[in-house]
C-alpha cells in the first residue's frame, strides 16, 4: 500500500460536483434572502443577515472552487485481477483494498447531473461494506463494472 | 429411524398451540407501550375517559386479531420442505426446504414451561435481522420432532455415539456469581432508574414528591451516606441476579456442524453457531475484570438473528486467563495457537493521539464550567484526568499480530478486547492517514468482517507504525502472492 493507484477518475467529475455544490448553496443564499426579508418585516437588526452572506460566499469558495478540486486530485483507482485497490479522501486520506473474491454485487449510478457530463458512478459491494467509485465515463464504468463483475465471478471460496 | 407416526401427523396443517395467542398479544402490548409510552402518559393526564375507551377499542382489537391470526396459521412438512401459511388480510405462504435450513433454536420462557412448550426459530442464510420462521408455541414433542426431520442428516445410532462422546461445559455458581459481581450492571441499572424516574415523576403527585424530597433533605448526612451505600449494594444484588437469570445454566457444547450453547435460568435459550458462520474469535475483558484475570469470550458471526440481547453471543461468560487457551483449543481448533500472541505495540508518538482524542471532550466541558460555576469545576477536572488515563491505558494495551493467515489484535474502548480472524474472512482492509499522522510516518487501519445484519462487523487500529500498515495491507493484498490452496481447505476440516 506505499504506491498510489494508477487511474484518475473522469476529469468532468470536477464540474458536476461544482454544480451539485452550487445547487446546495444557492438553497443556502435563498435561506439568507429570506433573512433579510424578515428582518426588514419585523424590523430587528441586519447584521445576523449580513454574517451569513459572508458565511455563504466562504462557504461557496470552499464547496464549489475548493473541495472539488482537491477531492479530484486525491481520487484514485486501480482494478488488478485480485483486487480492487481505492484511495480518496482530502484531511484524511485512505486506501481501500477490496479482494476480487470478496465481491458479492457491482452497480452502476448515474443521477441528473453525471448524466449531463456523460458519466458514472460504480459502487462496490462486499457482504459487509460498499465502496463508491464517483464519476467515471459512462463507457468506463460500464466496461468496470462488467470486469469486476466476470473477475469476482471467478473464484468462489467460503465465507 | 424416529416415530413414523409423529412424521405422518406433521404432514397435516398444524396450528400453533393457543398459548401463542397470548405471546402475540403480550408482544404487540409491549411494543405498543414501548412506542407510545409517553404518549399514553399524556393521553392519561389529558383525559382519563379518553384513554379507557382508546384502551378498550385498542384491546378487543387485538384479541379479535390475535385469534384471527391463530386461525390462519399453520404449518406442515411435506416432503422436503417446511410450508407455512398464515395471514389475516394478506395471506402469506412461504415453503422452506430442508437444504436451506440452517439451524433451528429452541426456546422456552416461564409460560412456555408452564404448558411445556417451546418457541422455535427457523433460521436460513439470508441476511435479515429476524428469524426466518418463527413458531412462537409448539409442543415440545412436535418441536423435537420437527427439528429431527428437518435436520435429520444422521442415523440415531451416530447420534447417540455423538451424545456420549459429548465435549460440553458449564458454567459453575461460583463463576456465575463472580460475573454477577463484576458486571458493572449496577451503574447501568442506575441509569435505567434514573430514565423511568424522570418519566414517570410528572405522575407522582406534587405534595408527595414535595413531602418525600423535604424528609430527604432534613435527613442527617450520615443517614444519606447510609442510604445511598445501602442502595448501591442492592444495585449491585440486581447485577448479581440478573447475571445468573441469563447466563445461569450455561452450557457450550461442541457439535459435528456447530457449537450448542445453552443458557438461562427462567428463560432457556438455546442456540447453534455453525463454524462456517464464525468471523471472528474474541476475549473482552473490562477493567472491573482485569485485577482478577477474568475474561468472557465472543464470537463475531455473519448473519442470522441469534439474540435481541447480545450483538456478538456469548460463549463463555468467564474464564480465567489460564483457562482462555485450553478453551480455544477445544471448542474452536481453528483458532488455537492465536490467544494471547505477542503483540506489536503502537508507537510512543501515537500515545499524543489517544490521550488528546479522549481529552477533548472533558476539556471542552471543563472551559464553560470553570468561567460560570468555578466551585464545580473540580467535576469535569476529574473527568479529563480519567479520560487521560484511559487514553493512556488504550494506547498501552493496541496492537496487532501477524500469523499465518491469521490477524489478531487488540484495543481497548473501556473494556478490553483482542479479536482472533483470518484473512479470509476481512472483507474489505483500509488505511487512513490524516495529515498530521502523514508528517509523523503513522497510520491507522480499519477491517470489515461480516456481522449481524448487513451492515457488518468493524474494527479500526490506530496510529500504528506507517510501514507496519502497508505490511499488514502486503499480507493482505492478493496480488502477486501465490495461492496456498493447501493450507485454506484442511483449515475448513473439523472433526
């Protein structure tokens, strides 16, 4: 586990997840504008209002420029013969080892936004945990998704 | 082989015995006021005239259903399978065959004593949480003789050379009652005293309360101090007899497919672990247990609902350290030679980590209390000393063990625990490492086995030494590593 995994995900990722961000936060501004709504109604102090617009706009930096950016630097994979080998996460990084025999089902995802950018999501599930594999191109999550699924298919061996 | 005639009378549609009527209502009573109990409450002090005629409807309904769902149950065995119909509005049939069937516990509580029946349970592999079929009043002759034809797989004289050459173990009083004693349940029970008292204190009337709270306090402080030690020891009384009413009786037994184990006092339960389902051994120890060198030992197993109690069931609720071994050796072959291993410890830098992680919250606690109530302050101070300890003690007693196929490791939360699997059966191993730990050449590690329900079994070691992990992580990675198909086939033989 000294080496990272070879393979980045899709390079869009990093756009969908900005949007999927945006979406979040622009709930979040609509939430403030209603703030300042109100207090202009019952007349009571602008400021509260005021600190969550520049909460937001951090919050906007970090979630929509930051994080995706970050998260896509870190994403990696590798599928072996034997094993599927995972590494993500931005403050804490961690490396996944899934055993190809341990493999019990594999899915492909794909909600409104990836499909707009034409990609996928392969989750990973062994009888006691599942591990996501965010935005692959379609075609790439499909060809994965079929090769772990003939590589888990060949060895059975006792739980 | 067995009563031809018991097989031929268990081909027909047979009913539950009518005693499972009032099992179904009594449960669907408890859940009832389990679920709403507040809510009953406050209907109660709302209007009482309500709350009889809701109580009233609410009871003739549920006898009206009750007998309803008797009516329509029933259950057969026709060839190799286990049908079952039942339903009131929607009417279900499910057929089990034999094949699937993993194992059948019986159970019995004080009615069913009474009218000398049994609760069977029917468990397949799916991963469900419940029981697969569960007949919850059956006469005891027709339980045995439906678990002797549904799990008939040997002759009777086998059977019966099995039965002398039995190896089995019961807990004796004496241990009972020295579990009973370092339990630790009477800190539990406290909190369950202290969570119904402040439920139920609206209830009491004011000028009761009133009058019990001002006798208390004029008491002398002598008085209190006698009280509260007399109090303590009848909590710790409890501990002792709830201890021996659940685990009085124990009984392990090793069989061809599984382990047996027995337990209970008032209420007999009995359940099959099969060996193949087992992921993992451990040895727990708390640290009431730990001057005396008493453990208890568990086991981790996929699947299958085995006790509403116990997440991991129990397979000896006390042994001495000596005795942990021997117990090994004999009940679970597979695993011997892998209790008490020398461990690899955690490095020196990792203790910061423990320590800080458990002092946090304390300290947290402490900063608000020393601002506005300096006079307690010395409370949360208490609290970050021992949670400092613990961090400390946590950090001493981590560590893991590579041999073999096998991986064994210890952590302690409060209690404890070193945990014997294989690799064969850790579904998933990661490594995580923060930045800090990155800096400082550390890492920690988590391995998923299978659990109760789908969720699974996990464990996390942490702050351990960075290459040791990716050591660990080599010794698990399947890649380029030859196969021993030797070494993981004879490790399936039991005898």
């Amino acid at each position: 586990m000294r080496e990272q995994p070879k393979n980045r995900i899709a390079k869009e990722a990093v756009k969908a997840w900005r949007i999927a961000a945006s979406i979040y936060i622009s709930i979040y501004f609509i939430l403030v504008l209603a703030s300042f709504v109100f207090a202009y109604i019952f007349k009571f102090t602008y400021w509260y209002s005021i600190g969550a617009l520049f909460l937001g706009f951090l919050l906007g930096f970090i979630f929509i420029y930051l994080l995706p950016k970050l998260r896509y630097r870190r994403w990696r994979y590798e599928i072996f013969d034997q094993e599927i080998y995972i590494q993500r996460g931005i403050l804490v990084m961690t490396r996944t080892l899934i055993p190809m025999i341990r493999v019990q089902h594999v899915d492909t995802e794909q909600g409104p936004i990836l499909k707009r950018f034409k990609l996928a999501t392969v989750s990973i599930s062994t009888a006691a945990t599942t591990h996501d594999i965010p935005a692959l191109r379609e075609e790439d999550a499909s060809a994965l998704r079929d090769r772990i699924s003939t590589l888990a298919r060949v060895e059975e061996e006792d739980v | 082989m067995f009563d031809e005639a018991l097989v031929e009378k268990l081909q027909k549609p047979h009913r539950l015995h009518p005693a499972s009527m009032l099992f179904s209502f009594v449960r669907v009573i408890k859940e009832t006021i389990l679920g709403f109990g507040l809510g009953l409450i406050i209907t109660l002090k709302e209007s009482l005239f309500y709350f009889f005629i809701f109580l009233i409807i609410f009871v003739i309904g549920l006898i009206v259903y009750s007998i309803f769902s008797w009516l329509r149950f029933t259950y057969r065995v026709e060839g190799d399978e286990l049908r079952i119909e039942q339903g009131v509005f929607i009417r279900k049939k499910r057929y089990i065959s034999k094949h699937r069937i993993h194992k059948i516990d019986l159970t019995a509580n004080v009615i069913h004593r009474l009218f000398k029946l049994v609760h069977v349970k029917i468990d397949t592999a799916s991963n469900s949480g419940d029981a697969e079929v569960s007949l919850s009043a059956v006469r005891m002759s027709d339980a045995v003789a439906l678990r002797t034809i549904l799990q008939h797989h040997k002759s009777q004289e086998e059977a019966e050379r099995e039965a002398q050459e039995k190896t089995k173990e019961t807990i004796s009083w004496k241990r009972l009652f020295i579990a009973g004693s370092t339990s630790g349940s009477a800190g539990v029970i406290i909190l369950a005293v202290l969570t119904v008292f402040s439920q139920i204190e609206e209830l009491i009337p004011r000028d009761l309360y009133d009058t019990a709270f001002h006798y208390i306090i004029n008491l002398s402080l002598v008085l209190i101090v006698i009280i509260s030690v007399f109090a303590l020891v009848v909590l710790w009384l409890f501990g002792i007899a709830g201890t021996m009413i659940k685990y009085g009786n124990f009984t392990i037994e090793k069989r061809e497919k599984g382990l047996f184990i027995k337990r209970g006092l008032l209420e007999t339960k009995e359940l099959t672990i099969p060996y193949q389902r087992i992921q993992a051994v451990g040895i727990e120890q708390s640290p009431i247990r730990q001057p005396f060198g008493y453990v208890r030992v568990f086991a981790v197993v996929a699947g299958g609902s085995f006790d509403d109690q116990e997440t991991y069931p129990v397979l000896f609720p006390l042994l001495h350290e000596r005795e942990v071994t021997s117990f090994i050796t004999t009940y679970l072959p597979e695993f011997q030679g892998n209790v008490q291993r020398e461990l690899k410890r955690i490095p020196k830098v990792g203790r910061l980590f423990y320590v800080i992680k458990n002092v946090i919250f304390p300290i947290l606690i402490l900063i608000p209390c020393l601002i506005f109530f300096p006079q307690f302050s010395w409370i949360p101070l208490i609290l970050v000393l021992l949670s400092g300890i613990l961090g400390w003690l946590q950090h001493q007693d981590a560590g893991y063990d590579l041999n073999g196929r096998f991986f064994n490791f210890q952590f302690r939360r409060i209690q404890k625990v070193y945990v014997m699997t294989t690799k064969n059966r850790i579904q998933a191993f990661e490594k995580t490492q923060h930045v800090i730990q990155r800096k400082l050449c550390l890492a920690s590690l988590n391995i998923s086995l299978l659990g109760m329900s789908g969720i699974g079994t996990h464990y996390a070691l942490h702050h351990l030494d960075e290459t040791e992990v990716n050591e660990i992580g080599a010794w698990y990675s399947h890649r380029k590593t030859v196969k021993e198909p030797d070494v993981v086939t004879q490790a399936y033989h039991y005898e």
